[in-house]
C-alpha cells in the first residue's frame, strides 16, 4: 500500500516564507517540515517545472480565469497569478522554486525519511513558448490557415505553421497550450528521453491526462490532423524504455484505467470511487468494490485533489466516513496539502498563494487518527452487507474489521464477519476512538451507527 501526499509547491513554499519569515525554496525547506510529513509513503511536489511566460500572459487577460482567481483570493494580485504548472516551457526546475539543485536537496531530504518523491509529467500538450514550437513543429497537431480562420479559439500561429491548441475530446480547447501529436514518432521518442531525464530527478510521476494518448481516443479527437494511427498504443512504446522501479501514476477517467494499468501503469486514479462517495450512496460504493482484488490494488483512491473541489466543502457530513473508506481499502491513497485542516477554497493551480483559512483542529485531530491506520495488508474480504459497507483484513494473526454507515440516517444491522467463528470470544477495539466491545464469535456482529458513522476495529 503506498500513501501519497500531494504538495501544491508554489503555493505551499510561499506559505512556509511567511511562516518563517524568509524566503524558502525546495532547497532550505526546514527539517521539521520535511518530519511533518510522517506517514506518507511518497510526496508528490505539484508543480516544480518552468512555468511559461506566455502562459502567464493568456492567463492574465482571461476573463473567465480572473473571475475563478478572484473567487479564491479576493485580495488577489497580478503577483499572485504565476501561471499553470501544467504549461510547460521546459522540463526544467522553475528557479523561483529552487532550480535544480533545490529539488536535489528536496530529494535527500525525502529519502532520509524513506519517502520517495513523485513529480508531474503532461505527455499531450506543452506551453505555447516552448522550445519545441518552433525546433520541431511537426511534433505538433498542425492546421491550415482556414482551419485558423474558421476556429481562431482552437488554433493558433506559430511562424510559419497554425498549431492547435491542446484538448480533450469533450471540452473546448485550453488557450494556454500547444497540442503534441502523439502519432508522430518523433514526439514518442522525444517522450522517452523526456521521461528519462525526469527520472534521473525522481522516482516516479503522475501523468497528466493518460488516456489521451489512446490511439482510438486521440483519433476521434484529431482525426486527419493527427494522421494515419500508428500499429502500436504509445504507453507501452514509452514505459519499456523507463526504469522498471520507477512508479508511473496515471490520472486516468472514462474507464480507461484496466488497459492503462494493462499498459505499464503501476496506479491509476480510481475517479469512479470519487464520484461515487461524493454523489451516491452505499450500494453504488459497494458494488464498485467487487472488481478484482488485483484490480484494485492499482488504484489510487482519493476525495480530493488540486483538481477537485476541497473535500471539507464538497463531502459535508459524508467526509469523515468517505476519508475512512478510502485509507481501509485495497490500493494505494492520495492525501492533498491542506485536507487534513480542513482548507475549504479550491485554488486554481495558476496561483501562487493560499488564502488565509482557519484551521479545523477537530478534523486535524481525526486526520491524524486515521493516518495512523495502515491495515492495507494480507487478505481483504468485501462483506455482503445491505444498509452498512464493510470489509475485512487478515494478516497473519492480524485481524480488522471496517463498518461505515454511508448514509444519513442511523444503522442498526448485523454483520457476519469471517473470522469470528475462530474464537469463542472477542475484544474488539476502535482505533479511531478507542472504545473497546467484547463480542461472542458464535454470533454475527450487531452494529449500531450514527449517520456516516464508522468502525475501524482491531480484532
């Protein structure tokens, strides 16, 4: 089981020089907030390559983005715009940030605390300004200039060449960036050597958008533009020349996360789960969780991201029971900066700053709790339960039992756990609260809980 820590860099930097009291960069992060850190398996640092100018630009002048920035820092400033991170104009570290050298010692650091470090890589669009526009164009979606007359907002000039603007098939473009062409050959093996430079500085990445580098899915996307389709899928083209340790994490939607796992990914963001905990109710939960364990333990499962609206604002009462869900099941979990105190605004990633929030002491206090559970280990048992889900864990003879009422209203109900008949009698004890039961094991569990309610019980 690996647990992942997502840090908002620029942001999370500019808040540790205002605590305290100098500039900090990746290179000077004090020891005692690299030790705050306990319990992560790997810390993922959103956000550290070469933000592009031009980028910023755009991004100063849309409307639409200053109403969002807004929203999120009333008291903005133009210095509190620094651009997207993922509107890359070189694969290098930003100097604001530290360079280079800044995230080595972020690396040593992390690796005293046996913690790995994962970075972003957007394998199907780069910044308008970067190098490659105009070194090697043809890696690049490339229009006409009627194609530019007739859709000025999907494309762009660059020289001599119009050049699409990146998307996805289901929304309009981003004005921000540069569509690559994944069918080009050129641009895969530029791919790789990207990746291995990359992996010279880190030991894994999430990658932006996997699945739109599809061979079907980037066809229907571009059509003729792209050109003919090759005979092989990129990913496995790409992973086969990477290092074999290092973790690639796809951030992955429309259920495409099987054949991405099937094609080298180690984990795959499982935004089905979210959805359902977020929107749906404990039959929609439960019946997600009957997909094959090996399945499962290439997830990544999570409630909330940068992507994400803030769990504390999006999941009200149901929070606590989905955070419980996700740290007790098979697969690996994502946490982000800012959940465990409760941070409520979401930050559009163009921004360098928090707004000031007031720390929720009593989540900080069950975040801290549930951090300490790690029973994702040994045998799991999804039980068929109706109005509660539960789980079990076996390990040896290590014995957990999860109960979560995901509803609101209260639960009484009996659950029969698999491993009770092997002992007449049970002590029971929460370690979420502390509470102790001593239960016969010649009977089925009674459960009682309040709404969104929870159990996390050590046998």
């Amino acid at each position: 089981m690996t647990a992942v820590y997502e840090i908002d860099t620029w942001p999370w930097l500019e808040g540790l020089s205002r605590r305290y009291g100098r500039t900090v960069t990746l290179g000077d992060v004090p020891g005692e907030v690299w030790d705050e850190l306990q319990g992560f398996d790997a810390v993922w640092l959103m956000g550290v390559w070469e933000r592009s100018p031009a980028g910023l630009a755009i991004a100063l002048t849309n409307e639409g983005l200053r109403r969002e920035f807004h929203h999120a820092l009333p008291d903005l400033s133009d210095k509190d715009v620094v651009g997207s991170p993922y509107c890359v104009r070189r694969y290098e570290v930003d100097q604001h940030l530290g360079g280079r050298t800044g995230l080595e010692e972020a690396r040593r650091q992390l690796r005293k605390r046996n913690k790995k470090l994962i970075l972003d890589y957007v394998p199907n669009h780069v910044a308008p300004d970067h190098p490659a526009i105009t070194e090697h164009p043809d890696w690049f979606i490339n229009g006409t200039p009627d194609d530019l007359a007739d859709n000025p907002t999907h494309w762009f000039k660059a020289g001599d060449h119009v050049i699409a603007h990146g998307r996805d098939p289901y929304f309009p473009p981003w004005p921000d960036v540069a569509q690559l062409n994944a069918f080009h050959p050129g641009l895969r093996k530029a791919t790789v050597e990207t990746l291995k430079a990359i992996a010279e500085q880190c030991d894994g990445v999430r990658v932006d958008m996997a699945m739109l580098m599809f061979n079907d899915i980037f066809a229907r996307t571009w059509g003729e533009h792209a050109g003919p389709k090759p005979a092989r899928e990129f990913w496995p083209e790409v992973v086969q020349a990477l290092p074999a340790d290092f973790l690639l994490i796809a951030e992955a939607y429309w259920d495409t996360e099987w054949a991405l796992q099937q094609q080298g990914f180690h984990l795959c963001y499982d935004k089905r789960l979210y959805d359902r905990l977020a929107h749906e109710d404990a039959g929609a939960v439960r019946s997600h969780l009957r997909a094959d364990r090996a399945y499962q333990d290439r997830l990544i499962r999570f409630i909330e991201n940068h992507d994400e609206p803030r769990a504390a604002a999006a999941f009200g009462p149901r929070h606590r029971a989905a955070a419980v869900a996700i740290a007790t099941l098979p697969g690996a979990t994502l946490w982000h900066d800012g959940q465990f105190e409760g941070r409520r605004v979401k930050l559009p990633v163009f921004l360098g700053r928090y707004p000031d929030e007031p720390v929720d002491e009593d989540l900080r206090a069950f975040y801290g709790k549930l951090g300490k559970v790690r029973i994702n280990t040994g045998e799991w048992h999804l039980l068929d339960t109706h109005d509660v889900l539960a789980w079990t864990w076996r390990d040896g003879d290590s014995r957990h039992l999860v109960v979560v009422n995901f509803a609101g209203s209260t639960a009484r109900t009996r659950v029969r756990v698999p491993w009770f008949p092997e002992k007449p009698q049970w002590r029971l004890t929460d370690l979420l609260d502390g509470r102790v039961f001593d239960r016969s094991g010649n009977e089925d569990l009674y459960v009682e809980l309040p709404p969104w309610g929870f159990h996390v019980l050590q046998g």
